[in-house]
C-alpha cells in the first residue's frame, strides 16, 4: 500500500473549479487542503462544493492578499507532495 500523500490545491483564478476538483481528490485515501487567494465566491456552485469538503473534513483556508499572505502560502506549499494551482 502506498505511503499517504498531502494535496494542496490553491485557488487563484477558478476557485470554485479547484473546490470541484478537490472534492473530487477526496476519493483518494491523500490528506486535501485548500487555499484560497482572496475571499471564496458566493453562491449555489461554490456552497455545494462546500458541502461536500466539509463532509470530507478538507481544510479551507482563505488567504488575505493584505497581509501575509505569500509567506503563509509558501509554507503550506513546503507542507505538501503535490500542489495544484488553479
């Protein structure tokens, strides 16, 4: 059996995009985080992918582009296997 992987996705420019595919990551027996540039969209596409990560139990982390942002993010990019930018 292969050794547990950590996922990152950020999302960047397609947030709700990366919420589907991390959800879909789920499947996999790999830990899922997520981060997100900036505030999460509002609505029924982003709120069912929501849903379903929080079933999941896969972190959310929204990252203020104010503050510091870019280190926080370098860190979990470290943090991590493997890290998809979407």
């Amino acid at each position: 059996m292969a050794e547990q992987k950590h996922i990152l996705m950020v999302a960047v420019q397609k947030p709700v995009e990366a919420l589907r595919m991390a959800s879909g990551l789920t499947l996999l027996d790999d830990a899922v985080a997520i981060a997100v540039w900036g505030r999460l969209p509002q609505g029924p596409e982003a709120a069912e992918q929501m849903e379903a990560l929080e079933f999941a139990d896969v972190p959310v982390a929204e990252l203020d582009p104010g503050t510091d942002a870019l280190a926080a993010l370098a860190r979990q990019i470290m943090d991590n296997d493997v890290v998809y930018c979407v």
